[in-house]
C-alpha cells in the first residue's frame, strides 16, 4: 500500500521528468530512511544535494517564468539546497533576478512581473506545501548570493525595494534567533517540534562598499554566513573530511565536475555537494540522483518480493524465503536490502559513543544480531548509522570485508525501513508484523475458547435451585395446607 501511495503522489507531483517512477519511488524510501535515522542529531550534521538556480536553471532555460516549473520539478526530486544570485539595481533602488549590467537581458529580464524574487519564492512554497507531511518534509537552505547592478530601463524595475519582503513568505521559514545553539537542535525538532524547514542564507555579500541599500533590517529575517549561521562553502577537490562544526557545502569546478563517485563521496565526507556547472543539463542531473545520499546505495533499498507478488518465474531464493531485502546491510558503497536469512557480520556501536563502531568477528543472521553485540566486550549494541560521520567510521570498519548488518529492516511494512530490531513497527501505517500478528490472533483464541469453555460449563452446570425444583414445589405446598383463609381473629 505504501509503494502505491508512494508511486502515485510522485507521479502527480512531476518526478517522471526527471526519473521513471520505479526509480522515485526507491529514492523517496531511501530518503525518508536517512532523515528518520538523523533526527535525534544535530541538524549541523546534515548532509544533502543542492542546484546552483542561475548556472544549472536559468541560464539554460532563460530569466523568465519558463524556468519556474523547471524549478519546482528539481526541488521534487529531493534537492534540499538551492544557491541563488539576487540584484539589487543601484539606479531603480529595486531588488531582481537578473545581472542588468551583463547580456542575461537576452534570456528574458525583460518581464519582472512574472519573473522575480517573489514568483521564485511561490514555486518554493508550492513544493513545500505538497511535500509538508510527516512522510515527506525535510530540510531545505536557500542560500543567496547578493550583487549590485546598474540599469535606468524601468521596464526592468520589479517593485521590491526591501530584500526580506517576498523572502518573509517563505513557508516553514525559520530566523536568525531560532537557531542560537545549533549542537542542541536536533533534526526531529526542527523539523516536527517546531515545525521549521527552511533555512534562508546571506551566503555572500558582494554589494558595492558605497551601496545605497541598508542590509540591517534584513537580517532580523535572514542569516548571515558565519555571523549568524556557520556555514562552509568551497570548491569540491581535496575536501576534508571530520566531524562538522559548520553547515559544510561544496560545489563543483569546470576541473572537477561531480560524476557519481564523487557526488556521492562528497556526501559521505559530510558536504552538501552544489552542482554548479552549466553543461549539467536535467539528463546529467539525473544520472546523478541515485548517487545523492550518503546512506543508501544507488538504487536501493531494492523494491521486496511479498509472498503475494512471487511466481513461477522467480528465483529459487525468492520462493522460499519470505524475509528476501527485508533487512539492511552496510557495504563499501552504501547500505543494501539483503535477505535477513543470510549470515554476515554484525556491526554494533558503543551505547555512550555511537561513533565507536566495531564488527562481530562470527558471521549470524539479521535475527541474531542484537544478541551477537550484547556478547562484545563493553556496552555494545546493534547499530545503524545515523551520519555521514558514523557511515565513514563503519566504512572504514569494513575496509577488505564484504559487507556488515545494520540495525535496518522493513519487516513490519514492506519498503518502510526502520530501525530498532526485528520487533521495531513501521510509524506511517496502521500495521504490525507478521510475528505480531500471529502472536496477538494466538493469545486472542486462547482467550476466547476459555471464555467459551466457561460459558459451556455455567450452561451444562444449572443452578441447584433448578435441579431441586420438584423438592421445592413440595415444600411449599405443605406450608400452604397449614394456612387458613379469612380475617384473624
């Protein structure tokens, strides 16, 4: 039921344009996996995908109202960060989208009407409002680069005078002081406490020094990097790798453009990679999606083969094993859904320090792998990693092994991946497990056929006044012969 809902809200909201809905409908799983086992850290461990708007968007598709659906199709397809170049015209006092100083009039700058900060902000918003449920929602930076501009043609004047006015509609929008001490602000609260998703960035501030325009009331709406909000932006080569202590963004370079390898290392490392490059056209982009988280391997989890949907055509395996991809184990390059039969590894983490990952040497079954840690020395137990921080220290675990069980199944729910052990129920529908089911329907007969059984023997066992009517009926009948009708005297 989950798969069906999943494939039908993708399809409705544009995805097949940018990926078939087989392969969405994964990637939607896998997302919504990697946010859940995050929301108890802090949100500065965040690891997402981002689009540079004027490179990759509007320099393609044109500075004009063509671009925005292009807009809200990336942003339905997972992106989480988008870098936009905003102009503040020196001459018109007048905030735009377009560098009116160089040729980007010829890609349409011509009609601020329809194309500005404010109609950017309501394809925002529609993406946002779609995707704004427990099953969908997740973090989103807007990170804005700010410019002067020269030109006197009112024709491109677009009437916003004051930077935060349309940035003050962004929906779920959080400001400055909401976030004082990141480290104590985790994802979940962020996200569900608060009901916050949307993280408005001053990324740099490149107006002329003898500009007319006061940024000052601006920032009581949005951040300044690295005065209000810590944030790390820098080419993709030789990253760094430790853990954050700032929202860490790389983009890539015409030397170095993201292939998938490295689209998906930068995230393991702990950046927000920011494809840049103007020759990544949407097919590009694409080919670069299943590679966008730092969990899951490409194109996993794998969609799980229920008892219902096998055949005569499907793999010996297949037939015989009902927990075939039901359970999650971590390899080189990512997380996989494996059959919870088979015997590998078990990687376990320090119950004080989730960082101190270490492997069984003995190989078990998904279904043996809490109990396998409990016998390591130390307070270890069964663990699923829940950063890019945690996923680098496994990975190196693994280094010259095939792969390790992680505390990931979606035993309750087909394709609803949770952590927390075999037992562990899927939070998005109404549904238990196989094994807790048979034990309820089990515990509810036993409970029925002895109420039954009472009820026989209350029946079959009548009431002693009733088995010694006839020696009652005597009895009254010889106190009634005593009685004299009449008054008393």
């Amino acid at each position: 039921m989950l798969i069906i809902l999943s494939l039908f809200i993708l399809s409705a909201l544009g995805y097949p344009e940018l990926q078939s809905n087989e392969t969405a409908a994964v990637r939607a799983i896998a997302m919504r996996t990697q946010r859940d086992v995050m929301r108890n850290n802090s949100i500065i461990d965040t690891a997402v995908y981002g689009i540079d708007l004027n490179s990759v968007i509007f320099d393609q598709f044109g500075y004009n109202s063509s671009s925005l659906p292009v807009v809200r199709d990336i942003l339905y397809t997972g992106v989480q960060a988008l870098v936009l170049n905003l102009y503040y015209n020196e001459d018109l006092k007048d905030w735009g989208l377009c560098d009116l100083s160089s040729n980007k009039t010829s890609l349409g700058c011509q009609d601020p009407n329809t194309f500005n900060i404010s109609t950017v902000v309501t394809s925002i918003n529609s993406a946002l409002a779609k995707t704004d449920t427990g099953v969908n929602k997740n973090i989103l930076f807007l990170l804005l680069n700010l410019f002067s501009t020269f030109n006197k043609g009112s024709k491109f004047r677009t009437g916003i005078s004051v930077l935060s006015s349309p940035l003050a509609g962004l929906l779920y929008a959080s400001i400055p002081d909401r976030l004082e001490d990141l480290d104590t602000i985790n994802l979940n609260n962020f996200l569900f406490g608060n009901s916050y998703r949307v993280i408005p960035v001053i990324l740099s501030n490149n107006l002329y020094t003898n500009t007319s325009y006061n940024l000052v009331p601006d920032l009581d709406i949005l951040y300044e990097a690295n005065t209000s909000i810590p944030i790390t932006y820098r080419a993709n080569d030789n990253l760094t790798c430790s853990a954050p202590k700032s929202f860490q963004f790389a983009f890539d370079t015409s030397a170095n453009p993201y292939d998938n390898t490295s689209f998906h290392d930068t995230l393991v490392c702990g950046y927000s990679p920011i494809i840049s490059q103007s020759n990544q056209n949407l097919s590009q982009i694409s080919d670069l999606l299943p590679y966008s988280l730092w969990s899951w391997d490409a194109f996993q989890p794998n969609l799980t083969i229920s008892t219902s949907s096998k055949t005569k055509n499907d793999s010996s395996e297949a037939k015989n094993d009902d927990y075939l991809n039901r359970c999650g184990i971590a390899t080189l390059t990512g997380w996989k859904a494996a059959s919870c039969h088979s015997k590998f590894q078990v990687a376990c983490a320090d119950s004080l320090d989730s960082t101190k990952i270490e492997l069984t040497s003995d190989e078990y079954t998904y279904f043996e792998a809490g109990a396998a840690c409990l016998q390591l020395d130390g307070n270890y137990i069964f663990t699923v990693p829940s950063s890019p921080l945690e996923q680098r220290t496994l990975i190196n675990r693994l280094s010259g092994k095939k792969s390790a069980w992680i505390d990931m199944n979606s035993l309750s729910s087909s394709n609803c991946w949770v952590n927390g052990g075999p037992n562990a129920v899927c939070p998005y529908q109404p549904l238990v497990s196989k094994t807790i089911f048979k034990e309820m329907i089990s515990l509810a007969s036993v409970i029925a056929l002895v109420l039954l059984l009472l009820l026989l023997l209350v029946h079959m066992d009548r009431l002693p006044v009733h088995r010694n009517r006839s020696h009652w009926r005597r009895l009254l009948k010889q106190k009634l012969q005593n009685e004299f009708e009449g008054v008393p005297s």
